[in-house]
C-alpha cells in the first residue's frame, strides 16, 4: 500500500507532475517498456507509474533511480538573482494609496480611516475578493500592481 502523500503545495505538485511527465515521455522516445525501466531502477511497475503521475509520496531515490534508468540527472537548481537594479523586495512599494486603485479601495471598506495599505494586505484583499472585482473595469495600472503584487508576494500565482 502507498504510503499517505505529504501536504504539497500547487507549485510543487505541478513539477513533480511536470517530472513524472518528463520521465515518462523519456521512456517512450527510448523505446522501453514500463516494466524493463522499473527492474532497471530496482522498483516495481506499480511505483514507476507513480513516479510518472508525479505523485509527492513516493521517494526521492525512486525517482533518482528511475531517471538514472532512463539516462537522466536530477539536480537543484539555484534560484536566479533578479535582474540587475531590481531586487524583489524593491519591486513593491512600501505602501498602496487606496486612493490610487479604485478596484482596491472598493475591496477595503473594512478600512476606515485608512488611506493605504502594505502590499502584503493589498495581496490578500484581491485574492480574497477577487470574485467581487470587476476584470473589465481594470484599469492597466491596477492591473500591473496587481501582477507586481503576485509577483513578488505571492509566488508568482494568484490564489483565486
């Protein structure tokens, strides 16, 4: 039986699907069937389609095995710097004027007396009532602030 799947966020999901994918699709262009790559990384088949599915709960040597089955190498990756002059801290501002985003300000009636918010509260009132938002009535500012916002905060997805 499989053991549980530990709790993964959507980004890491998605690249252990887009790993699985990987793995999979490397396996056809080689031409090997699912059971000859399994017995070659010394796991059954069952466990190789898990791998392929991406799934969070099977181990990080099995999937080492799997791609060094197939000819491949798994790394880390460093994350890359931002561009010269713009650092992701930087990228937004210290505080929002409500005044300066009508969408925004309509989101923060909850707010008064308050004439700006920080970015990281701006972020949580656009994802949390972004059903409220009208996407047509954007205007192209608000929405860069917003992809500015998602960018630096919140890890580049807008969790709406």
């Amino acid at each position: 039986m499989p053991a549980t799947a530990p709790t993964t966020g959507e980004t890491l999901a998605a690249r252990l699907l887009a790993l699985g994918e990987q793995l999979r699709a490397q396996r056809k262009h080689l031409g090997v069937s699912a059971t000859t790559a399994a017995e070659a990384a010394g796991m059954s088949r069952v466990t190789l389609h898990r791998i392929e599915r991406g799934e969070p709960s099977v181990t990080m040597g099995a999937y080492l095995n799997a791609a060094a089955a197939l000819g491949l190498a798994l790394g880390v990756v460093e994350p890359q710097p931002p561009p010269p002059g713009r650092s992701q801290a930087a990228s937004a501002p210290k505080r929002i004027r409500l005044a300066d985003y009508p969408q925004l300000a309509r989101l923060a009636w909850q707010h008064q007396g308050t004439s700006d918010v920080t970015p990281a509260e701006a972020l949580s009132l656009y994802e949390r009532n972004w059903r409220h938002i009208e996407q047509g009535a954007l205007a192209p500012h608000e929405r860069a602030l917003i992809q500015q916002l998602v960018a630096s905060l919140g890890g580049s997805r807008l969790l709406v």
